[in-house]
C-alpha cells in the first residue's frame, strides 16, 4: 500500500510525456503544412492564417486567441469537456507552431511536386501528434471540446456537429482570404485514419507501461 502513491506518480508521468510529446509533434506538423499552405489547410488554420494576415501578431497567436475563445464557449455551454488539458492544448500548440517556423529549419515551397510531400510529412505528424496526446488521457483540445459541447447541446452527432462547425470556419477564412485549395476540402479524409491508428497504438503502449508499473510497484 505505500507504494501505490508511486506508481500513481509514475503512471501521471506517463501520461505527461505522452501528451507534451504529442503537442510537439502536432506543432511540428502543422509548421509543416503552414509552409505549403498554397495547397490548402484546415478550416482552423485556414481562419488562423487568414487573422493573421489581416491583423498581424503570428499565426500561433491567433491559435491560442482562437483556442480561448472557443474554451469560453464551451464553459458556458458543457463544462465537462474543459479541463488543464484543454487550456494547455490551445495554449501551448500555436507557439510551439511559431517556434518551428521562427527556427526557419523546415523546407519552403517550391511548387513542385516535393511540396505534396512536405505536405504529406505535415499531415502525418498532426495525426501522430493528435493520437499521442490524446492517448495520454490529461484532456481533449479546445476545438474537440467544442465539438462535443455543441453535439451535446443540439443533440446531434459528433460527425454532424463538426461538419457544421468546420463548414463555418471555413467559410469565414475563406472571406478573409485565408488559403483554401482542393487539399482543404479532404483533410480530414487524409488526417482521420491516421489519428485513429496513432491513438490505438500509443493507447495500447501506455496500458502496458501502466500494467509494468504496477508490476514493479506490487
């Protein structure tokens, strides 16, 4: 019995690695996608891009004003989808984004066909980034938060809710000259498969760092 506040510590450590990692990598990604960006982003770097070009500040900045605003919703509307993990996704993800992009490491566009592949690498390392951090349970990322808080509220489907939402947000980008191309409109097709396998992976790989721990500690 004194050993368990142990493995309770250990298994938390765990689950912080997992989800900071997890950030990094999706940070990465993103930095990579915001090079190629003429080929077409998500809705919500779509509108990032799009403020940021308007009003200025870094389009990490406006991820985490983005972030905030749609936490704030979402208190208002379900609680229960807001936790540390919310606050520390929206802000946290927008300047590791910067960071990358500030270090100015990554390949810039060239309108060839290597751009689809730095495209590719981008969407890859959100997807694992999005499984990795999810995986390690500390808490969905306000734009999920959101979706889940407006299907609860309207009682419709998660699927049905962020169509609507994306829909939107891409509208608004679009009007604020953010950069829509034909990637934008399958992203999600693209993103999708790879986030759930990353998820099952890194889910499976932290239930058997847990069982080892509690192994170790019994």
């Amino acid at each position: 019995m004194k050993e368990q506040p142990k493995a309770t510590l250990s298994q938390n450590i765990i689950r912080y690695i997992f989800y900071f990692s997890g950030l990094v990598c999706f940070g990465l990604g993103a930095a990579f996608s915001i090079k190629v960006q003429y080929l077409g982003l998500h809705p919500w770097d779509v509108l990032n891009v799009a403020l940021y070009d308007q009003l200025g500040l870094t389009i990490g900045t406006w991820s985490i004003i983005v972030g905030l605003a749609l936490i704030g919703v979402s208190l208002v509307v379900s609680k229960k989808y807001v936790n540390i993990g919310t606050f520390l996704n929206a802000l946290l993800i927008g300047p590791i984004m910067d960071f990358f992009l500030w270090l100015d490491i990554l390949p810039n566009a060239s309108n060839t066909w290597t751009d689809y592949l730095i495209l590719f690498v981008g969407i890859v390392l959100i997807g694992i980034g999005g499984g990795l951090y999810v995986s390690g349970g500390v808490g969905a990322g306000p734009r999920d938060g959101f979706m889940l808080s407006i299907s609860e509220r309207l009682r419709w489907s998660i699927s049905k809710a962020r169509i609507l939402v994306e829909s939107i947000v891409l509208v608004i980008g679009y009007f604020l000259g953010g950069p829509v191309f034909w990637v934008t409109f399958i992203y999600t097709f693209l993103l999708s498969p790879i986030f759930q396998f990353s998820l099952k992976f890194f889910s499976r790989l932290r239930l058997k760092l847990d069982k080892k721990i509690k192994v170790h500690s019994s």
